[in-house]
C-alpha cells in the first residue's frame, strides 16, 4: 500500500507539527509513504526528505496538477489530508482524472466552509472522504451534529513525543512565571492575558511571559506599553523549542476564544507545567478540573487570577496538578498511541 500525507505548509503551528510528526515516525512493513507540504520553518523537521515534495501555498492549479503526478506515479492508495484545501485538492484529482484512491482527512479546527455553508460542507465530507480523523470527541460530537456520518469518525488524540518533552521537576524560584505559548492572532485572545497581568501588576514576584509569533505582535506589542507594563510582560518571540520555554514556566494559560484541541496543553502536563485554561473545544478532555488543572468558563479577569494566585501560593495544588497531568498524558496521549492508531485508520480504509 502507498499513502501520501499532504498538508498546506510548515509554519509553526498544530497542523504542522502533527504533520512533521507523522512524517518522521510512520513506518510500516507493508506500506510505502510519501509526503508533500507548502514552504515553511517546520522543513528542518523533516527526516526522510528524499520522500517529500513541496507544493505552492498559492497556486491551487499547480497544486492539483503536481498531487494528480505524484498519486498517478506512485500509484497512491490514499492521501490523508491534513487540511480542508488538501481535501478540495484530492477532490478535485479523483473527479476529473478518475483516479483511484481513498481520502482521510484530520480535521484540526474550525473552518470557513463549514461555518459560512455547513450544509456544503457536510455533503463534500460524507460524498468523497471515506475517513475522517478528529482529534477531540468534542470535534466529532460537532461533526455528527452538523451531518457527518458517524461510521466515517474516529477520535485520534494529538500525541506528545515524550523523549523530547521530558518531566522536569521545578524548584521555587525568586519569581513566578506565567506564560502563554501561542501565534499572536485574535482568536488566542492575547488581550485577555494582558488585562490579567495588569490586575496583578501589584505582586512583584509574578511575571508574565508572551512566546509566539504573528500577526497581532504590533497590536499586543502596544497594549502592553500603553498600559506601562513592559517591566511585568515579556514578549520571547517565536520559539523554535517549545519544551525549554514551557519549562522555564511555572505556569501556562490559555485564554483563547475558540479551540478545538491545543497541543501545547498536553506539552505542558508532559514536562510538569500546571495549566489554568479556558474551557474551550475539546480542552476539557485533557485538563479535568481540579484533578490536572483549572478550567475557566468564561473570559473572566478575576476568575484566572483568583486560580493564578490560588496555584503560586500552594504548593500541594501545584504538586497535585502536576503528578495527575503526567499520569495522564502518558496513558492517554502518547506519540506511540497516536501513530499507531493512525496505522490502524490506514488499514482500517484500505
């Protein structure tokens, strides 16, 4: 069997680096697999480089023209997608060149399609793709609810490489280190963090640390020193070790508007970071309350400070968080258990 694994492009993101993941631990003695990805950071990641090929972040023809060579070459058995674009992509090769092959899509967030035309979207899904992965139950339950077939759904968790994000033991420091580990864009809701900065700004040994890059940079860059809080939040940029910064915290919290399942919580319950989140997407199947983390349901300053305080004043939540986290991160969401549920997809389609 052959299968080729194509996402839109390598930039850091969660897509991406599930993508990166697959490509560097898929291995199987019956099958031969191929990959093929736009430009991006993420390149250095790839091993087997002799087995990938680059495709245009723009230009959809040539895109569709090189995947219909590549599938026809290769004699593809399945693409899995890795994105709704690829999924158009392989819509488009299998209906005007009849090609044979087999679609799985990971369906990672929320898309346009299926926001402005759910009804559309249901049809392409249920009409041309024969599996579709989510990597929340909450994602599938909202797939069912909008028309999906629920024969076509299976829940594949996103996996932690846990030689790389390895437990780390802290020790109390001098301060106490917040942090936020995401793209500077709107729905990761940036504002939020900063107002809950600000209304600790009177706590002197409480820090707050921004790691990402994007969009909103300026924008967040400016709230930051109009509120004159350059001395309490810190802006590190992009991140090219996500485990040595989410290590250096002593916590980590989401605040974003909408999330369907964010790797770097389980980044963070792999090393020994506690984590405060928003109740967000598929959140709560990682972090359960009160057992290995805080979940807040609304967008409240005083509720993520009141648990900020909560955690940096005692230790036994902080210890308590940290042992359930890991316990449960590696039964759960191992990179072990993510690929060879995905081989089992694989075998499942074939």
């Amino acid at each position: 069997m052959n299968i080729l694994v194509v996402t839109d492009k390598l930039i850091l993101g969660g897509a991406e680096m599930y993508f990166c993941k697959l490509e560097n631990q898929l291995q199987h003695p019956n099958i031969s697999f191929y990959y093929a990805a736009g430009s991006g950071e993420l390149y250095k990641k790839i091993k087997h480089k002799d087995k990938f090929s680059e495709i245009s972040r723009k230009e959809h023809f040539q895109n569709i023209n090189k995947l219909r060579k590549w599938i026809t070459d290769k004699q593809i058995d399945i693409v899995h997608a890795n994105s709704l674009r690829m999924v158009l992509y392989c819509i488009a090769v299998r209906k005007f060149t009849k090609q044979k092959f087999k679609i799985v899509y990971t369906k990672h967030n929320v898309t346009v399609l299926e926001e402005k035309n759910p009804f559309v979207f249901a049809h392409l899904l249920n009409k041309f793709v024969e599996r579709i992965i989510t990597v929340s139950e909450y994602e599938k339950n909202n797939l069912v609810k909008a028309g999906i077939k629920p024969g076509k759904i299976t829940t594949i968790y996103n996996g932690v490489d846990l030689k790389q994000f390895t437990f780390h033991q802290k020790e109390k420091g001098d301060t106490f280190n917040v942090g936020i580990l995401a793209r500077l864009s709107e729905e990761k809701n940036h504002e939020l963090f900063i107002k809950i900065a600000d209304q600790l700004r009177h706590i002197p040994n409480i820090m707050f640390y921004i790691a990402g890059d994007g969009p909103e940079k300026e924008k967040i860059k400016e709230m930051i020193q109009t509120l004159n809080l350059s001395q309490k939040i810190k802006m590190v940029g992009a991140v090219q070790n996500p485990e040595s910064f989410i290590k250096d915290m002593d916590l980590l919290i989401l605040t974003s508007h909408r999330e369907v399942f964010p790797m770097v919580i389980l980044e963070a319950m792999a090393v020994g970071t506690p984590i405060i989140s928003i109740n967000r997407g598929g959140i709560g199947e990682a972090i359960i309350e009160n057992k290995t983390g805080f979940l807040i349901n609304e967008h409240s300053v005083e509720d993520f400070c009141n648990k900020i305080l909560d955690i940096e004043s005692n230790e036994e939540i902080r210890n308590q968080f940290i042992e359930n986290a890991l316990r449960k991160v590696q039964t759960e969401f191992s990179l072990e258990q993510m690929v060879g549920n995905t081989l089992k997809e694989y075998e499942n389609c074939s």
